[in-house]
C-alpha cells in the first residue's frame, strides 16, 4: 500500500541521513537510492542524492540530480536554491 511505502521512503532517508552524517557515503547511496525505487516524485531524495555523490566527488552525477531536483521541486525559491547549487558547481 502506498501509506506503508511512504513510511519505507521516510525511513529510508532518515538512515540515508544517519549514514551521510557517519560518513558512510556509500550506505548513505544505497537507502537514497532505495527511497528513490519507492517514490520518484520527492526533490528531497534527488537532492540527498546530488549531496552524496558530491561527498564522493562525483560532479557529473551531483549534476545529475540537482538538476532532478530542480524539476520535480514545485517550489520557486526551492528551484532557485538548486539553480543556484547548480551554478556553482559549474565553476568548478
């Protein structure tokens, strides 16, 4: 049921979160990633996803998702936050 994969979602970020902080950047991956599989349309979990992978140094794919971000965001300042995430990461 959907209320279950919600609470699956929460859950999944909330240790991806756990791990991120540890320093565990690839368990970190692997529940956004799972949070991901369960619903596509959440901002927050590309955005975990683009802080991950720019822990692990990997612009290409912080790009990726940003920009994921960016789109599945219906929220103006929010969109302009990950513009402007994605701005400096050009200047890299």
């Amino acid at each position: 049921s959907t209320s279950r994969g919600l609470g699956d979602v929460y859950k999944r970020q909330d240790l991806g979160r756990r791990e991120f902080d540890q320093g565990d950047l690839q368990s970190a991956l692997t529940h956004f990633t799972r949070a991901l599989a369960i619903d596509k349309g959440r901002h927050e979990i590309f955005y975990a996803l683009a802080k991950t992978y720019h822990a692990l140094g990997e612009v290409s794919q912080t790009e990726r998702y940003l920009k994921k971000a960016k789109r599945t965001t219906k929220n103006l300042q929010e969109k302009e936050l990950y513009q402007g995430k994605l701005d400096l990461l050009s200047r890299i």
